[in-house]
C-alpha cells in the first residue's frame, strides 16, 4: 500500500478537473439524446462554480443556506488541493495529492492509476454515494464517518488508515472529500438537467437556458436558477446528515439466549442474511451480482457486464472494468466498516448502500416483515459469534 503511494505523479498537479465522460454517456443512452455539447457546458459551468485542483472554489454565493455555506471551509480545500509542500510552520498542502489521488483520482472518482488492480476499487466521490456510515441507507455520511474512515481505513480493502496525520490534515481532507463528493454531483445532476431542463440537444440552448451563463453570474438566468436549486439540494443532504444518524437502542445482553436467537433471526425469512452470506455465514454462495457504481453503466442501461463490446465504449471513457461483489465471508472476522457492536447494528437496519445488502426494516413489536431493536441485537450477537470463532 505504501509503494502505491509513492506511484502518484504528485509534484505536477493536474491543472483542471477531469469530466465525468462516462456518466455523459450513460444520460445519452438512458435519454436517446447527443451529450456532446451538455458536457462541454457542464464542464465549463463547473469550472467557474468549483474552481480548479489547484485553485477550488467553494460557491458560497450561489448558496441559499447558511448552513451549506459552512459545510466546508475555503482555508481547508486549498490545504488539501495543489501542489504538495509544507510552509515554515510545516503546515501540510497538497493533502489529497500526497495521500489519495493515486488511488481517487483527481476529481475523486475512484479511478486513480492505482484503482485498476484493486477489489474493491477505490469510491467514486460524484455519486455521492457512501457504504461505511452510522446514517440512514439514503442519507449522507456525517464528517465522523469520514473522519472514521480515514482514522481506520477500511480493513480487508486497499483503504489505508490515517491515523498518523494530524486533526487539521484530516479535517482538511474530509472537508475535501464533501467538497470533490457536492462538486461531482452537481456534475451528474446538471449534465441530466442540461438536457432534461434546459433542451440541450445537437445545438446550445438560448442564453438563457445556456449553461455558460453560469460563468457569467447573470443571476436572472434560467440555468443560473436550475443550477442553483441542484446545488441546495445536494448540500442540503449534507447539512441533513447529523439527523439522520440511525438511533441506536441500548445493548440487550449478548448471552448464549440472545446467539441462538440471532441464529434462527440469521436463518429466517424476514432478515434472510443466509440467503447471501451462506448457511453459516460462509460466503461460500455463488451470486453474480454488482455494485451500483457498476450497474450504473451497465445493468441500469441494459448492457450486459460481462459483455466486453458493450462496456467498451464506457472503459474507454474512464469505467473500470465491472467486477463481481460477493456478500462478505462473515466467519473472517473482519469488517471493512468498522466492527464495534453499535456500527453492525447499523450496518444491519441501514444495509450497505451501493450494494445489494438491502436494510430491514425496525418495527416495535415481533411482526412478520420487521424485526425488533432487541432482534437486531440478536444479529449482531450472532455474527460476532461468527467473527470470533475461528480466532
Ligand atoms: C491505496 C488506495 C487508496 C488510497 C491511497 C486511499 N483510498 Fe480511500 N478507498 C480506497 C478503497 C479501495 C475504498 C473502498 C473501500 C470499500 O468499498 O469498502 C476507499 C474508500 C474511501 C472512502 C469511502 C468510504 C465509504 O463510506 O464508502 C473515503 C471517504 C475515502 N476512501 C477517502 C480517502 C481519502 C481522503 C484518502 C487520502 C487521505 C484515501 N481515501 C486514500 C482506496 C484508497
Ligand atoms: C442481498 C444479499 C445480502 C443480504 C440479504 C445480506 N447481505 Fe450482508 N453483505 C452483502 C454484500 C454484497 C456485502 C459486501 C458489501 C461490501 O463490502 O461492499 C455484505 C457485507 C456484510 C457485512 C460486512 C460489513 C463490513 O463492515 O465489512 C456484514 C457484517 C453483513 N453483510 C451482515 C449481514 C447480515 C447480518 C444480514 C442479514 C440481516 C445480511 N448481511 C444480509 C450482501 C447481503
């Protein structure tokens, strides 16, 4: 891990922020429409919003929220972004450069010269989507479960831990992670906008529908307008976060009652986790299954993953190749989000977003479709049980 590190070119920063050419591709054959021009626009619109690597920008007044204004600080982005070096106060720049972007990528992608040979690979930030988080499956992280993540990595992946870095260099680089995650959404949502909302087709929309008013500030503008509620909702998810953290109830008794319980709960028809992870949570089940980022340019579009002609044109625009996720061998012991009991608590309500593990869903009394909160504990009983007995 650490020689993948040292691969990245990092003394020469790239200069702009790489385009999202395959989710281009993806609106295009999902809408039947040309998205040539939209990306162009989306592109430049981008730039004038967000800045560059070298130089981020954080649109404060394109924002309507106070709170949205704050989710990140200006100071910290252009800590984390550039080039790499440390003043006379060895304060840290080029954060993301010297640590992820070998592996992220540049605009976070998850497609960094490092990503190809790994499993799974690195997160692609635009989707804004998370798997290791305390919120509600839909919900976004908060800054502790990015500040966890980075602490602890996720173990069982090429995710390192960052334990060494000091509180400021991490801050620094979570505020940059919801920065490159807010920006490469709002790329997704406005290149969909473009030809949805404003009749980007062969040609450029009016002035006034024309995504290149967003570099001119006119206020008036039909686009500035759609672009500016795209931007408050995405934000506003992010402002939302800390409410949407999956209340946990107190810990019923982990006794050998409450295993045995967890096992049935295991085995049964409302949880169903033996229907993915195997009879004893072996993950020794053949499934042929992948992950949303995949099915994105793939199954959601009706091309088949494993047909290398179809995804070729993806591949070309920056898609790694699709692979396979498999329901985790639970009997290992090792939990890539984190294996303290309130965390595969969660983990059990919530699922795993991006991933086929659905959540449950939590019901005050014993019922035939929910489980209880003393039932999830059962669970997590049982699947420590599991973890611990091979050690
Ligand atoms: C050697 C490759 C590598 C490096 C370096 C790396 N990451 Fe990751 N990162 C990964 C992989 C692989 C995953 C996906 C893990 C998974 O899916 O369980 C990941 C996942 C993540 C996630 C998503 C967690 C979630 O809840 O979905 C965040 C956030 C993240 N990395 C941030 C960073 C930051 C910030 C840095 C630099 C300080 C960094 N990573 C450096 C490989 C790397
Ligand atoms: C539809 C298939 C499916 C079902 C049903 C399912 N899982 Fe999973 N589970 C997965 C997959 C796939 C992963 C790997 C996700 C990843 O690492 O990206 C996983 C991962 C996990 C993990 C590892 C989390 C970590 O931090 O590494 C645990 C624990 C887990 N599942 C427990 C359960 C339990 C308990 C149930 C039943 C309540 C359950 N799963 C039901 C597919 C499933």
């Amino acid at each position: 891990m650490l020689v993948a590190v040292f691969l990245c070119g990092c003394d020469a920063p790239v200069e702009h922020y790489p385009p999202n050419r395959v989710y281009s591709l993806v609106v295009s054959a999902k809408l039947d429409v040309p998205t040539e021009l939209a990306a162009e626009d989306t592109t430049a619109a981008l730039e004038a919003w967000f800045g560059t690597p070298i130089e981020p920008r954080w649109p404060v007044d394109q924002m309507s929220h106070d709170e949205a204004k704050t989710l990140v600080g200006l100071e910290n982005l252009q800590r984390a972004a550039g080039p790499v070096y440390s003043d006379q106060s060895n304060r840290h720049f080029g954060l993301f450069n010297e640590h992820c972007v070998t592996c992220h990528g540049v605009s976070g992608g998850g497609n960094g010269p490092a990503s190809l040979l790994q499993n799974p690979y690195p997160r692609d930030f635009r989707a804004g989507v998370y798997k290791w988080k305390s919120t509600q499956r839909g919900a976004k992280p908060t800054r502790q479960d990015l500040l966890a993540i980075l602490r602890h990595g996720a173990p069982g992946t090429a995710m390192p831990s960052f334990e060494r870095l000091s509180e400021d260099d991490l801050a620094a680089l979570v505020d940059y992670v919801i920065y490159l995650s807010v920006r490469g959404e709002f790329e997704r949502r406005m290149l969909t906008e473009a030809v949805v909302e404003l009749g980007y087709e062969e040609t450029r929309p009016d002035d006034d529908a024309s995504l290149l008013t967003l570099a001119s500030m006119d206020p008036q503008a039909f686009a500035v307008e759609v672009a500016r509620e795209t931007l408050d909702r995405i934000t506003g998810q992010w402002v939302d976060a800390d409410q949407s953290v999956i209340p946990v109830p107190e810990e019923a008794p982990a006794d050998d009652a409450s295993i045995a319980r967890g096992d049935a709960l295991f085995h049964g028809r409302i949880a169903n986790c033996a229907g993915c992870h195997g009879k004893q949570g072996g993950g020794d089940l053949v499934t042929f299954d992948f992950d949303d980022w995949t099915k994105e340019f793939t199954e959601g579009i009706a091309v088949t993953p494993t047909d290398r002609e179809a995804v070729r044109p993806f591949r070309t625009a920056g898609a790694l190749r699709p692979r396979q996720i498999h329901p985790r061998r639970l009997t290992d012991g090792v939990y890539r989000g984190g294996g303290d009991p309130e965390t595969l608590y969660r983990r059990i309500v919530a699922g795993i977003a991006g991933t086929p593990m659905a959540g449950i869903s939590l019901s005050g009394e014993p019922s035939a479709t929910g489980l209880t909160g003393d039932q999830v504990w059962d669970i997590v009983h049982y699947v420590k049980s599991l973890g611990e007995a091979k050690r």
